[in-house]
C-alpha cells in the first residue's frame, strides 16, 4: 500500500472541497492489507503534516474499534465480515506502545483508545510483549518516556477496573511488577514541583484509583505497601500549590495540573475509607483492612484535610472538586468515633465558616441567573453538577452530622434561627440559612423539640419572602416549601397560604427560576396534603397551562414528571383539557427533536422522553373517553411518524407504548396502517425492538380480531416478525415473546377459519426447538404453540406433526415433541402456561387415534396433570394470601432516633445488627413446611403471562371441568385406555384425583348458576355433586 497514497487522501479529508472523493479512496482502500499498519506509520512520522498525522489517528481509531475481533457471519450467511488481517494486527501491536510514547498529545490521545481495544480482545494471549515491554519503558531512565508508558499502563488498567476478582488475574500478574515500579517513580517525583513532574505524579495516581475503586486487590497492597501509599496521598495533598498559580484567572484553576494532582489523591483516600476502610460497612474480605485503615490513617489524613478546610475558611483559593472531595472524606469520619473525636471541636466552625458558606447564594449563582436564566436552571437540576459539586458535599455533610450526632442539630439550627431573626442581615446569608434548614427537613420534622417550631418557621420566614425582590430568595422560598411539604400543618390558613404563595409564583412571577421551584413545591404539597389538592382544583387549568409553557421555555425534565403526577391527581380536570395539553406537549417535543444541539446534549434526550411519557399519563388517565382518545390519536400519530421518520431508536419503546395505549379498546383505521409502518421499522432495527412491539401486536390480535382476519396481510406480517426473530438470533427473551405471539394468535382465531397458518406456526417452533435451547422458558414458550395447535384443533395438529421431517431425518417429529412436552410438564409456570398444558394433555389422552408416541408415555399423563394442578394450587394460595396480607401498620410517630454518642461507633452498632439479622433469618429454617419443593419462580405471574388471551377470561375455558370431563368421557367411551392412564396412581394421587373432579363439579355448578342469575335474575345455592371415579374397575367392566 503506497504511504504517499494515503497522505494524500488523509489529506483531502481535510478540505471541504475534497472531502467527498478523499473518503471514497480511503473506504476502497482500508481493506487492503498493510493499510492499517501504514496508518501507524504516517501517524508517527515527523515529515507528515500535523493536520494529516491527526487525520490518520482518527482513522486508525475508528477502524481498531469497528475491525478488529474476528467476527462471525450473520445467521444465515456464509461470507465473513471484514476484519484487519492478522499480519496487520501483529505490526500494530509490536509498534503500538512506541508509538504511543513518541505521539505528540492530540495523536496520542487516539492510539490510547486502540490500545484500549487491542488489550481487551488480545491481552494476554495474543499480546504476550506487551508486559515485557512496559517493564522496559518504566525501567528506563530517560523520563521523557514515562508518561507515554504510564498512559500505556492506565488502558491496561482501565481494561480490568470494572472485572470480577476471577477475571482480573492478567491485571494481578502484570500489577506485580508494575505496582512497585510506579510507587518508586512517585516517590522519585514528589520533591520536583514542575508541570511534567506533577503531570506523571497526577497519571500515577489516575492508575492506582482504576486499580482499587472496584476491588481493593489485597495481594497486592499489604499493610507495608500500603502505609507508603498512603505516605505519597498525603504529601499529594498537603504540599502546597505554586503561588503563581494565583496570577491565573479563577475559573481556569480547576484545571491546573497541581490542583488535579491533589483532586485525584484525595479521590483515593475518599473512595479508599468508604468502600473499604469502614468497619462494618465492608464484606467479610476486607474486614481486617478496616479496622487496620480506621486505626492507623483515617485520623492522619483527617488531619490534613482539616487544614485544607481552614485554608478555605481564610478565603484561600481551594479548587472546587478538592472541596468536593475533601467534604466527601469527613462525612465518612462522622459514623466512626476516632475520626469524630478529632472532628468534634472543629465541627461548629465548619459548619458556619465552610458549609453554611458553600450553601448560600454566591457571585457566581447571581451572574448565571442575570445572563443565563434557563442555564442556572439546567445547573441546579443537573444530577452530574450534583455529584461534582462542593455545596452538595457540604449538605451531605451536615446531613449526616446532625443526624448522627446529637450535638450538631440544635447549635446549627440556633445559628440559622439567629440569621433569620436579624433585621438587616445580608440576604445571602438568610438564603443559606433556609438552605441549611430545608436540607435538615425531614430529621426536624422527626423531632420532637423541632416538629411543632417548623410552622411558624414558614409562617413567620419563609412566606414573607415570596414578597422579596430578590427572585433567589423568592426560589428559596418555593424550595424551602417544597423541603417541608410532609409537615402536618395545625392552622389550616398556613397551608392555604403556602399553597396559594406557590401557585401565584408559578403563575405569576417573571423569573424563570422561581417559576421551576414553585411548581415542583406546588406538585409536592400536592401530593403530600389532601387539603392541598382540594385549594388547588379549581385552577387547575391555569396551572397546568402555565406549567406546559415553562417546560416548553426551559425543557427542564423534573417539570414533566410534576406535569405527569398532577395528571395523576387530576384525572376528571384534565380530561377536560387533554387534547389542547397533548398538542401542546407534542410542539414541544418537535422543538426539541428538532433543535440543532439535540444531538450533543443528553438532557435534550432525558426531556424528550418525559414528555412522551407524559403523553402517555393522559392517554391512560382519558382511555373512557372515546371521543377525547380520537381526538389525541391524531396528535400522537405525528409524534410517531416524527421519530420513526428521524429514526431517533433511543424514544422507539416511548413512541411504541404510545401506539399501545391508543389500541386497548378500539383500533381505527389510521392505527391500523401503522401496523405496515412498524413491520418496515422491524426489517430495519429487525429484533432490537420486538419485545417492546409486543403489547401493541398483542392488541392488534385481541382487541380487533375481525379486522385482524379481515386482511390476511395483517397475520402475515405478524407471522412473518415471528419466524425472524425465531430463525435469526435475536436471543431467547424475543424469542420467547415471538412463540407468545403465536399462541396468542391460535388462541384468539379458534373457530375462525385460520387452518392454512397453524402449521406454520407450529412448523416454525419446533424446528426452533432443534436449535440449541438455553432456557426452560422459551422451550415451554414454543411447546405451548403445538398445544394451542392442539386445542385448535386436534387432527390438524396431529396430521402437521406426522408431515414435519428436520435435518434430513425420515422420521416425523411427533414422538419427538411428545417425549419433550411429557419431560418439561414441571417447567410450565404460573396460571396460564399450567392450564394450557392441561388442556392439551386433557385433549391428547382423549384423542380417538393415538399415534404411538401418546400409547408410549400414557403412565405419565394423568400424573403429569396431578402436579400441574399441584402448581395452581400453590399459585393461587400464594396470591390469595397476598391479598390478605394485613395491611402495613403506620409508621410510629415517635422519634427517629439515629445519634450516636461521641465515643461510640456506628460500624459496631451496624455490624451486630447484620449478626444479629444472620441469626434470625437461619435460626427460623427449621419451622418450614416442607413446601421447598416450590420455588418462588414457580408461584409468580410468568413475564408473557399478563399477555391474555381468550381461555384467561373470566368465562374463558376452565381447566378444571375440561381435564374431568375428557377423563369421564375417556372413562365411558375406553375402560381399557382408561385403565392404562390410572393404573399407575398411588393412593394420595387418587385421593387428589377425586378432589379435582369434585371441584371441577362445584364449578361447573357455581358457573351455572352465576349464568342463570345474569340471565333472570334469581340466585339460588347449589350443592354441588362429586363424579365418582372407579379406580378399580377392570377394563371393560363399566
């Protein structure tokens, strides 16, 4: 492959002009050999254009992760897909890491994630030098070759970082040598403060957090090792960053190498006190380390951390997530007494001077609200900002303190109580003191001193802020609501008023912000307050008008789930709205689909989505409204036809329950014609979206059978989603749903003339079940289609079976289905799929001309329908006590009390309370009744179960009087036969026998009379009469 060549191509995808035929030369070229490794060669050259060696990663990149595991054929085909050729791949790998070293930042960024993918499919078999190599590069001297490596070294334990312990051998093996090597560079590296210096100290650190964040491998790290780890953490992060550091521009901080350096160090022995260094918080491996961790470095790495707090609390300049991580650490030392004693003295200070700092409104919260309203709302309800953010971890924080030790809560709240009181306080500080005491809501509201105060709190505080005009404090106001919305309120105008406060904020106020909190305090008093909903009812319709335009403005996601709850708590009102709320919804959601940044922005996707679910919650909540529900089935088509039409995959299972919901008890023509659409969208996205297609299938076939059969190119297309998925390898779970379908279909159309697709359906499961089967339910699942093939009708099942040959086999396959139904009697679950085997077994021990196959397992029939029964009756014992189960006692009122002393530790208290559950739960074992034989699988509803079909209903067919009366007319019509199929039974198998068929009677008889009463009006009692059975009767003596 000429190198020249592929410069010049490279470089034509850089100019708009030329990109078009730059591209097409390259996808005519990848496939050749030696394409890839030349790639790699003009990426490392120095000769080569800067734009063209990037161009070339990028390339490289992309073809590494699309092209190098061998692969399979699709199903069905014979021609393997390209892969790079092996050659190629041995160059690349034996250059990679070399290259990687030599690679200037932006190239070497995109050889790191080849490398990633090499290591996953090649390591170690196939890539054994790369270990050899590593050790070589880290054992140099020559330091410019260490961040190349070290980044090497990161991908390899990046690879691993999630892996079971099982699987993290290779990562073990090679740690051995590395581990050591990379704690000596750090230590060589710690005296030196320049950029380079600090930038491999900060990747070492990077590597040693993939390697224990998971799974603290102990092999690796002893108490020696680790003491000298946590030596380096330490010194990371007390060591102070260069005062010039200072000269750069506050915003561009975070990102200063030093700063990072610390933030990782401090990630580390965060993450290293939660997930393992917490007595009785931790699993059994780890216990020794924990208490070695409290013991020996909790309190000095506590002791840093304090100062960096106190170099914050000066007004020192620390970097946000070194905050963030630092607050992290301490709150893990609260539950535990030696870091709390050490704690303890300092925590008044910080809670006033650093957390009640951090949780007040700042210079930079006012200059979003001033210039980027709808950006400060996306930031505040951003759950990512959250995770990152220091004013979190200072709530979480104070959080916890005030809730596990009892000194904390009432000097906090005395703090804020004094902010309050004070007339020409800074209102900032009046915002951070409603902060502070809204994120201690519900432990306030637990206790007793507290509880009754928090009223007159809102009343005298709270509701007069509504009025201020500072929009922040307004916002506060609405959240600090909100915080108390489960208050039980003893003055019914303080809750009117809140409510009335709130819903004129929504509608009224100018400021964006103010309007999101009021509505998500609005829909929480809602919620929480009876009283509440009954204030808000009559304008209902303003308020749900107001709310559809600020979602619409800020396409703020946490406001359609308040739009999809009040629906919920409105049902009758917003009927009356539906369709003008519904358009409204769906111009939205075209303005979003539609925007040019959709694509980039996740929250774009997330909002989207809780407006189709929205649509959803009024489709359901007017589904007894005909004439609403025609109305809106317009609306939602467009919204279908737009994302099916920008084939947006991701809101498919959205649009698809929409079509679902607009089905369930009329199908109009315009639904009707989807059915062609989504068949289109199937050959597509083919078995991706099968399972979420069924409901809406299910409906096509039940709810309008007529139409259903009407067109037989309506059963086509189902039949035809059917044998795809069955014969190409959409996994078992689609399959399962695909033979569901099937049954459904023969279930629904008995009677209804569909005798030429039966076979088919049947001939397409059984040659399934010649395949490899894992899971017992999708052979039940395609049993079950023969059976309902059976209870269709008989002699066309038996004929089908006769006729069916497999893989060149002379034999029909009727002995073959026989024997495996007869086998996996045990694996039908649930009602339906226990009571369709018992029809078909009732059918198949009557059938006038048994093949064979039924003479060959008679002893096992009538057994196997015993412990069928068996089934059921455990089933509905199981959801008979369910609904009986005593209703849940309300919570005791009393307090909550969770404090700890200051010299006790929460771990102990916690770890006996797992003992002390652990003896419980196996000291019981013994009283259990010998019901083990039944696993809980076995009594729950199977997953395709709610899927009904016409036997499930009410007057559908009854398996109890179908199996008495096919073994009485067995019984009068073939003693001989009738013999061979009760010879076998023991005593308490007749005994069962006889209280089946008694309770088929009493059935039969309570059914009876339920009709005469529907038909006439009388009701009367009836008995009942027991069938009796001659069990001794020889063949031929009745």
């Amino acid at each position: 492959m000429d190198p020249n060549r592929i410069v010049q191509a490279l470089k034509g995808t850089i100019d708009p002009k030329l990109r078009l035929a730059a591209e097409n030369e390259l996808n005519q070229s990848y496939k050749i050999i030696n394409f890839a490794p030349s790639l790699l060669r003009i990426i490392i050259s120095d000769q080569v254009e800067f734009p063209v060696r990037q161009a070339a990663a990028i390339y490289l990149k992309n073809m590494v992760t699309q092209y190098w595991p061998d692969r399979e054929p699709p199903a069905g085909e014979v021609v393997f897909p390209f892969n790079i050729h092996e050659n190629d791949r041995q160059q690349i790998r034996d250059n990679i890491v070399e290259s990687i070293i030599r690679s200037p930042d932006l190239v070497r960024a995109q050889l790191t994630m080849c490398l990633r993918v090499i290591i996953k499919h090649d390591f170690p078999g196939h890539f054994p030098k790369f270990i050899e190599k590593m050790a070589c590069f880290l054992l140099s001297a020559d330091s410019g070759n260490w961040l190349g490596t070290l980044l090497c070294l990161y991908q390899l334990v990046k690879t691993y970082e999630y892996k079971k312990a099982e699987e993290r051998e290779p990562l073990i093996a090679a740690m051995q040598i590395f581990l050591p090597r990379i704690q000596q560079q750090i230590i060589q590296l710690l005296p030196a403060s320049s950029h380079y210096s600090v930038l491999l100290q900060k990747q070492i650190l990077k590597i040693f957090y993939a390697l224990v964040q998971y799974a603290l491998p102990l092999q690796l790290v002893n108490n020696q090792t680790m003491t000298q780890w946590m030596e380096i953490f330490r010194t990371v992060i007390d060591r102070n960053v260069p005062a010039e550091t200072l000269q750069i521009d506050e915003d561009d901080r975070p990102d200063l190498v030093w700063w990072k350096c610390k933030k990782w160090a401090l990630r580390i022995v965060a993450r290293l006190f939660e997930r393992f260094g917490s007595p009785g918080n931790v699993t059994k491996e780890y216990f020794e380390f924990s208490e070695f961790f409290l013991k020996t470095y909790a309190v000095g790495i506590q002791q840093v951390l304090l100062k960096i707090l106190e170099q914050y609390r000066q007004k020192e300049y620390v970097a946000p997530r070194v905050l963030q991580q630092t607050l992290n650490y301490l709150n893990q030392g609260v539950h535990h007494c030696l870091t709390w004693k050490q704690m303890k003295p300092h925590m008044q200070t910080l809670c006033e001077d650093v957390i009640f700092s951090l949780m007040c409104y700042k210079d930079e919260d006012e200059d979003l609200w001033q210039e980027d309203p709808y950006e400060y709302i996306r930031m505040k309800f951003d759950v990512f900002e959250d995770y990152a953010s220091p004013t979190t971890a200072a709530q979480i924080l104070l959080y916890t303190a005030a809730k596990k030790r009892k000194e904390v809560l009432p000097k906090m709240m005395a703090f804020c109580y004094q902010i309050l009181t004070e007339p020409n306080i800074d209102p900032r500080k009046k915002d951070g003191a409603l902060h502070v005491i809204g994120s201690l809501a519900d432990i306030l509201l637990k206790k007793s001193v507290f509880k009754d105060q928090m009223e007159l709190m809102l009343q005298n505080h709270v509701f007069p802020l509504f009025m201020s005009n500072l929009g922040y404090l307004r916002a506060r106001s609405c959240w600090t609501l909100h915080s108390f919305s489960t208050l039980k309120f003893h003055n019914e105008l303080n809750l009117r008023n809140a409510v009335e406060l709130t819903k004129k904020s929504l509608i009224d106020d100018k400021e964006m912000p103010v309007k999101v909190e009021a509505a998500i305090a609005l829909q929480s008093l809602i919620s929480h307050q009876e009283q509440a909903k009954e204030y808000v009812k009559p304008y209902i319709r303003p308020v749900m008008q107001e709310l559809l335009l600020v979602v619409r403005e800020t396409e703020n996601d946490d406001l359609t789930n308040v739009i999809q709850k009040l629906i919920c708590e409105y049902s009758q009102e917003v009927a009356t709205i539906a369709v003008e709320m519904t358009q409204h919804l769906a111009e939205i959601f075209g303005k979003v689909l539609n925007s040019e940044e959709y694509e980039e922005m996740e929250d774009k996707t997330v909002m989207a989505m809780g407006i189709l679910h929205t649509i959803d919650t009024i489709l359901t909540v007017v589904q007894d409204h005909k004439e609403i529900t025609q109305q809106l089935e317009s609306i939602c088509l467009q919204i279908i036809g737009l994302v099916l039409q920008k084939h947006v995959i991701e809101f498919y299972e959205e649009i698809l329950s929409l079509a679902y919901s607009l089905t369930c008890h009329l199908i109009s023509p315009q639904m009707w014609q989807l059915l062609g659409v989504l068949y289109e969208v199937f050959q597509q996205d083919c078995f991706e979206y099968f399972a979420d297609m069924m409901p809406l299938l299910h409906n096509y076939i039940t709810v309008d059978t007529d139409t259903l059969l009407s067109n037989c190119k309506n059963l086509e297309i189902i039949y035809t989603m059917c044998k795809k998925v069955l014969s190409g390898d959409a996994g078992e779970d689609a399959e399962c749903h695909a033979a569901k379908l099937l049954e459904i279909i023969i279930l629904q159309c008995k009677g209804r003339g569909i005798d030429e697709c039966v076979p088919l359906f049947v001939e397409a499961v059984l040659q399934r079940l010649t395949r490899g089967v894992k899971t017992s339910e999708l052979r039940t699942m395609c049993l079950q289609v023969a059976i309902a093939a059976l209870y269709y009708n008989p002699q066309l099942l038996m004929h089908t079976v006769e006729t069916l040959r497999f893989h060149d086999n002379p034999e029909p396959i009727t002995a073959q289905f026989i024997n495996q139904w007869m086998n996996d009697t045990d694996c039908f679950l649930g009602l339906h799929d226990r009571k369709v085997c018992i029809i078909g077994l009732s059918i198949l021990m009557g059938l006038p001309n048994r093949p064979p196959a039924v003479e060959a397992v008679a002893s096992q029939i009538v057994p196997s329908i015993l412990f069928l029964f068996l089934g059921l009756k455990q089933v509905c014992a199981a959801r008979h006590s369910e609904h009986e189960e005593h209703p849940r006692t309300e919570k005791n009122d009393a307090e909550d009390n969770e404090e700890i002393a200051s010299d006790e530790e929460e771990a102990n208290e916690v770890s006996q309370e797992m003992q002390e559950n652990h003896a419980s739960s196996s000291g019981g074992a013994g009283d259990e009744e010998d019901e083990d034989d039944w696993d809980d699988d076995g009594l729950e509803e199977t997953a395709l179960e709610g899927f009904g079909t016409l036997i499930d209903l009410e007057d559908g067919v009854d398996e109890f009087q179908f199996f008495a009366q096919a073994l009485l007319e067995v019984q009068s019509r073939d003693a001989a036969w009738y013999h061979v199929l009760t010879a076998p039974l023991s005593n308490d198998q007749k005994t069962q026998l006889q209280e089946i068929c008694a309770l088929a009677e009493q059935r039969r008889s309570s059914a009876e009379s339920k009709r005469i009463e529907q038909q006439t009006g009388f009701t009367f009692e009836n008995k009942g009469l027991v069938s009796a059975f001659n069990f001794a009767s020889a063949p031929g003596s009745n």
